[in-house]
C-alpha cells in the first residue's frame, strides 16, 4: 500500500485516501489482522492519506462491536466511516478536519431520511436494552464452533470457517458446491447467502440468538449429509 501510495504521489497524482472494509464482504467476507488495521492507519498518517473505513455492512453491530473497527484496537478513530444497512440510513461521519465548511456541500443521499433517524434512535435504544451486541457475541461463538464440528466432520464439503459476531462465512470445496448448499438450505426454511467465488455468508438480525444458531448448525448438518 506504502509503495503504490508513493508511487503516485511521485508522479504528481497525489492519493487522497485509503477506502478499506473492516472484513472484504462481497469478495468473499475475507479477513484481515488488527495488526494490519493498525500499519495501515500508520501509512495514513505517514503519507498524509486520510483512511475511511467502509462499514456500510460490518457496522451498527452484527460483528459484537457497534462498528468493526473496534476490535482492531486503534489507536485513534479512522478518519471517516460510512454506514449504512443496520443504521437504516446511509450515511458518514468524520473527524472535524474532514468536515465541508459550506452547507449543504454534501446533499442528497448524505442528507439521510429524519424518520430514519428518529427510527434508528429507538434500534439504537433497544440494543442498549437488551444488551444485543452480547448477545451477537454469544450466538456468533455458538455458530463459529459449530461450523468447525461439521468443518472437521465434512472436509469433503466445506472449511476455512471465519467470523466476528454473527458476521460469519465459511468456504465449500468448489463453487457448484457452495451453489448446492444454499439451495438446499432453503428447502430447510433457511436463507444464507453467497459471497466470493465458493463462500456462504450468514447475516443474521441483531435478535439472533444461541438456540436459533444451533437450529442452523442441525440443518446445515442435515444438508451436508445429503450432499
């Protein structure tokens, strides 16, 4: 990153930022270390770079942190967030040195919908309430080893289990496979989705509790046995 960084800034086409997703979603729901959260904020900081952290799906909890990035023990926050999905609105927030002077510089979609806002004071409420984001802690630790039971049970089928929270994947063999498995965890009365080439992701709600996962953790045995 340092070197491509570098690179342009030599040649007169300066890098205004560093845009990175606490946990690559759509490419496959791939991780990174807190340790490479941490130098990556340092080339920031080095090269003058400012660094948004894109949490338009990891934010508003899933991952057991109000926003993922937490987990990566920062030494100060990011310079811009952007959110998005469980915060009912679009929208960004950003150091004060990032903030436009002129009003209404930032229009449309940024503006965010008032009702949303009042809606998402009440979400915001209610996980406060029923301690939610523990509760995303639990039911993900219960899904994370039961994955790694039918992991070790079923090499022939699927691995690389992954998660934080709720926000959890694990990989089939081959990406027929990964197709066949979702398919027929709908015939269960379960919707997973795909990512990447061969992944199955799991995003759950907030109120997602341990006995819905380990309903999950019987049906996805039950599918896999029949593979």
């Amino acid at each position: 990153v340092e070197d491509v960084i570098e690179r342009y800034n030599k040649v007169g086409k300066t890098v205004a930022g560093i845009v990175v997703e606490p946990i690559q979603s759509e490419g496959g729901d791939n991780h990174a270390s807190p340790q490479f959260f941490q130098r990556l904020q340092q080339i920031a900081k080095r090269t003058g770079t400012a660094l948004l952290i894109d949490e338009v799906q990891t934010g508003g909890g899933p991952t057991g942190k109000m926003w993922c990035h937490e987990h990566f023990n920062l030494p100060e926050a990011p310079d811009i967030v952007t959110f998005s999905k469980k915060m009912l609105t679009g929208g960004f927030y950003s150091k004060k040195e990032f903030r436009p002077t002129q009003g209404y510089r930032i229009y449309n979609t940024w503006m965010g919908d008032p009702s949303k806002v009042v809606m998402l004071q009440e979400v915001i409420r209610v996980i406060e309430r029923d301690n939610l984001l523990h509760m995303a802690t639990q039911s993900g630790d219960v899904l994370v080893k039961g994955l790694r039971t039918l992991d070790h049970k079923f090499p022939q089928h699927i691995n690389s289990v992954r998660g934080r929270g709720t926000f959890v994947a694990f990989d089939a063999v081959e990406p027929a496979k990964r197709d066949a498995i979702i398919g027929r965890l709908k015939l269960q009365g379960i919707h997973a989705g795909g990512c990447g080439d061969r992944s199955v992701r799991l995003r759950p709600s907030l109120i997602f509790q341990p006995h819905h996962a380990h309903i999950f953790i019987d049906k996805l045995e039950t599918v896999l046995n029949a593979l």
